[in-house]
C-alpha cells in the first residue's frame, strides 16, 4: 500500500521526518516531486535532536 513520506536529503542520505513502518533492510521506491529550500541551521537542530532521540518531528514544522 503506498505511503506518502516526507524527507530531508543531505549527504547522500534521506532522513524520512517521521517513524516509518517499514522493516529494516526493505526495497522501497522513491519518487521525487519537488525540491523546497530549508534553513540550514534548523535542519541542523532538527537532525541533531533526532541523533539524541528525541520525537523532533513534534518540534519543528517543515
């Protein structure tokens, strides 16, 4: 069943902004709409409260 993600690429990584329910190692399929521009700094904050493990997606609206 399709879901919808949103995602930030940085350093050839794609950090999906919430919780996936998808099992570790799984094949997905990516399709790119579009390309918005993002505050570094808060991208930044936001990334690093996510290495902490904090729920961060509550914290910042992208």
């Amino acid at each position: 069943m399709p879901e919808e993600i949103v995602a930030i690429y940085r350093g050839d990584v794609i950090i999906p902004l919430k919780k996936l329910d998808t099992p570790p190692g799984s094949r997905i399929r990516i399709l790119i709409e579009g390309v918005e521009t993002r505050d570094p700094m808060k991208e930044l904050s936001y990334l690093k409260l996510l290495q902490d493990g904090e729920a961060a997606e509550e914290l910042f609206e992208f």
